[in-house]
C-alpha cells in the first residue's frame, strides 16, 4: 500500500456521483499538476458503446487506463466508476498510484446522476445493488478514503486529522514493527502516558527530548542516536511542538540512514506547520535550521485535542502561521484546512524548487527582524510583522492582520535588520526577491533594494 501521493500518481476512484471528475481538476491545481479524466480520454461515445454491451465499453477502457497510469510525470486521474472490476487496473494502481477512494452516500450520488445519460445510472434499484456489489472492491484498493476535497490533500501527504488520534497511535502507525517514542519532555509529562498506551506492545523504547528549541542540537540527536535500538522495521514517532519534530525528524533521517517516522504535532505551529512535509532540521551556533534533511513522515496525526493544554502565548505562534496560509490561499482556513493546503503545496513540490516556497510568506523580514534581536523575539510576532510587510508591498490592505495579531514595531537596530535581510536572501543585482500577493494569488516577485528596505524599516520602533 503507498502510503501517500509523493511522486505518484493521484489516482481518484469511487461510485459514480462521488465527484472524482469535478474534484480531479481541483486537486490537481492544488498540486501543481495535470488533471486527466480519463472517461473524457476514452475518444469514444460512451452510452453509444455501453449499447453494445459493457464489456465493449470495458475492452477500451482498460488499456487506456493503464497507457494513462503509465505517463512518467505524476498526475491527478479521475478514473471511471467501474475501471477498477479490471485486475490489470488495479495491478497499475497499485505500481504507480496513490488511490483515493472519494466515498459518497448512496442518496446524494443517486440524485446528482440520476438525470445524466449514464448507462449504469438509469434505474435507481439497479444503481443502489452496483453501489453496494462495488463499495468491497473500492474499499480493498484504496489506499485512503476522502469525502472531500481536503481531504484528499490530507490524505495525499499521509495526514490523518482526527480528535482523539491519539488514543489510535498504535493503528495509525504504519507497518507492525517495533516504535521508538520520541518526545519533548513537557509534551511527554502531559500526553505521554496515553501515547505509551495506545502504542502497547509496539513501543521498544522511550526517548526524552529537552523542552522546546533546546531539543534541536546536535549533542541532543547524537545521544538519541546511541539509544535508540531499531532496525529498519521500525518507526520512530516524534511527539511535540515544532522542535521536538525537527529534532526526532532528523534522527529518524540519519539513524540507519533513514527510518520510518510519524509526527504527532502538539502545537499549532506543529498541527498547520512544522509537523508537514519532511524538513526536518537543526539549530548550529551559525544559526537556525542550518543543517537539516528531506524526510517526509509515513504519517502525520494530527489530534486537535492535544492543543487544549498548549500555553496561550505558545497558541499565538501557530496564530501568525495560520494567518500567513489563510492569505495564500485567500479565504479564511481552520486547522484542518491550513494543514491541507500546507500539505497540498508539499506534496506537489516536496524539494522547495517552486511553489512551496510561498510558505516563506513574511519570512524574510521575519528572519532579519528575529535576527537583529538576537532572537530575543517570538518567531509568531516576527512573522506577523513580515506579514504586515509583504502586504504592504502587495498592495493589500493591512487591517484583517492586524486585528488577528495585533503586530507591535519591535525595537531592533536597523542596519542589523538590513544586514541580515541581505546575507539571507539571494539577489540578483539590486533586486530581492520576495513572496507577495498577485491578483490570481501568491507570486514570487522582484523589488528593488530601496522598496524592501523602506518596508523593512516601517517594522523598526
Ligand atoms: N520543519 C518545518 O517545516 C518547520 C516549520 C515551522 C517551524 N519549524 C520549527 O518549529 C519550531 C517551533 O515549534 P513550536 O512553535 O511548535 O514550538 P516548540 O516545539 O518549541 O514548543 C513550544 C513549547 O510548547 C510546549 N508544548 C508543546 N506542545 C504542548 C502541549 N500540547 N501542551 C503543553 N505544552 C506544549 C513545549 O514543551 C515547548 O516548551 C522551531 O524550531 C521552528 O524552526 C519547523
Ligand atoms: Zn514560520
């Protein structure tokens, strides 16, 4: 079973009336990928070559199928209904696809078909018996269930969000082999013992990590790394805030030259942020993240319960990152949907080569403003005040941001600032470039050095 969409195949299946040739664009665009309805591919006329007996209209669907399962480049495919009574299908699905099963009632498909020209959608007794001889046979191939369009994105990363996950740790955990649980110690004196649980026999070991950022140095990991026991069979599962995940993440990306890892972020910035998409990094005395890998997690469990004890101050970090996905993506998100976008832009470029790096929203001055502080300031406050920053620059209207967060100028040398900004971005010329807001959404932009300063500047007390 693939466990998500990385560098595979999306691969949409499920009843006729569940959505798949809506949904598949949409999906798609999210991804950053081609959309391929393969009914639409078929060249042919289907009810007209349904009349001559279904297995007519199979015998063409097949092969086509599998020649569209075969293209190299990963793809969204909305396959039709009935492709998967195939075995070659499924033998292809299950080469070079993620297959998500988008689940529908049996009602709502019913009356969203029942007035198209659908060979199989013209009686509704006969629709109701092929929806239950049919749900066995998506249910056996699918590597997750979706009602939605987020959560085929959720899904698409590996990403489970449910309330109380926790407690199905050890379900959720991929595989059968044995789990290293590894946590910040604040994070492990509250939920550890229900994560130890629900982890049962599957728990080989217990590792705690330094509380918050302390977690992520290398002395930290290298004592870890001589604890741990696993063999590749295993799994390591990060349970914490940001730090915990960066740090368990990066042991679990070296240890054996890579294990298995889950994430169970406890934090906002964890559950919308840190927790998705495989950076895992560590702090060196030249700076923050400077070492680090690509390791994406075989799960993410995201349990929205765990933040009912997360500090108030420790909530409004994760408020500036959620904020800075809901102007990407241009309307108003919950958990659920920051994690599905962050997840959707992941999954579609895991390596940060293009459109993931939209997540560096305001991080630009955010950095040189934690930088200039000695980082003596709140990675939230920071990124709330990039945020003012790049609205500005985009033409956008502030106030929504600053009724959110509630940005406060921050006293910090200027020339500092500016240094910092400069050593850390890449610029062409007398150019920067910088993550704004266009008309059809986020786009990377050049501006001059004069511009980028003055914005930077209105940020200074
Ligand atoms: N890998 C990525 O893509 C990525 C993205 C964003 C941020 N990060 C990293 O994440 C880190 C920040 O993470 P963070 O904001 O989650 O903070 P954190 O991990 O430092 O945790 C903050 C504090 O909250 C406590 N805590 C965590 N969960 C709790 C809970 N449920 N109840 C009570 N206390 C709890 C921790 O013990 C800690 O003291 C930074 O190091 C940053 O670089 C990584
Ligand atoms: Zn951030």
């Amino acid at each position: 079973m693939a466990l998500n969409a990385l560098g595979r195949h999306l691969a949409l299946v499920g009843f006729m009336g569940a959505g798949k040739t809506m949904l598949a664009p949409l999906v798609a665009e999210r991804l950053g990928r081609r959309a391929i309805d393969v009914d639409g591919e078929l060249g042919v006329d289907i009810p007209a070559l349904f009349a001559q007996g279904e297995e007519a209209f199979r015998a063409v669907e097949e092969p086509r199928t599998c020649e569209l399962l075969a293209i190299d480049e990963p793809t969204v495919l909305a396959l039709g209904g009935g492709s998967i009574k195939s075995q070659a299908v499924r033998d292809a699905l299950g080469r070079s696809a993620f297959t998500v099963l988008l689940e529908v009632d049996v009602d709502t498909a019913w009356e969203r078909v029942r007035a198209s020209d659908r060979p199989l959608a013209q009686d509704e007794a006969t629709f109701r018996s092929l929806n239950d001889e049919r749900r066995p046979l998506y249910r056996g191939i699918a590597d997750a269930v979706a009602f939605d369009l987020d959560g085929v994105l959720l899904a698409a990363a590996g990403i489970q969000h449910e309330r109380g996950a926790l407690a199905r740790l050890g379900e959720l955990v991929p595989g059968d082999g044995p789990v290293a649980l590894v946590g910040d110690a604040t994070v492990l004196g509250i939920h550890g013992a229900a994560a130890e649980r629900a982890l049962g026999d599957r728990l080989q070991s217990l590792h705690q990590l330094p509380a918050g950022e302390q977690a992520k140095q290398l002395a930290v990991v290298e004592r870890l790394w001589s604890e741990l026991r696993l063999d590749r069979g295993g799994t390591i599962v990060a349970l914490g805030g940001g730090a915990a995940t960066d740090a368990a993440g990066f042991a679990a990306a070296t240890y054996l030259r890579g294990v298995p890892w889950v994430t169970v972020p406890t934090t906002l910035v964890g559950q919308v942020d840190a927790g998705i998409g495989g950076k895992t990094a560590l702090d060196i005395p030249q700076g923050k993240n400077l070492v680090g890998a690509f390791h994406w997690p075989a799960r993410v469990v995201i349990d929205e319960e765990l933040l009912e004890t997360l500090p108030e101050r420790e909530r409004r970090q994760g408020q500036a990152e959620l904020v800075k996905t809901e102007l990407l993506a241009g309307r108003e998100l919950d958990v659920r949907g920051a994690a599905a976008y962050k997840a959707g832009l992941c999954v579609g470029d895991p390596h940060d080569r293009a459109r993931r790096q939209w997540l560096n929203l305001g991080h630009t001055f955010a950095h040189a403003l934690e930088a200039a502080a000695g980082f003596e300031l709140a990675h939230g406050e920071a990124v709330a005040l990039g945020l003012l920053a790049a609205l500005r620059l985009s033409g956008r209207d502030t106030t929504a941001v600053e009724a959110a967060l509630d940005p406060q100028p921050v006293q910090v040398d200027r020339d500092r600032a500016w240094e910092a900004l400069l050593r850390d971005k890449k610029r062409t010329g007398d150019q920067i470039n910088l993550v704004l807001l266009g008309d059809d959404g986020p786009v990377i932009e050049a501006r001059s050095q004069a511009e980028v300063r003055a914005a930077l500047d209105t940020l200074i007390a």
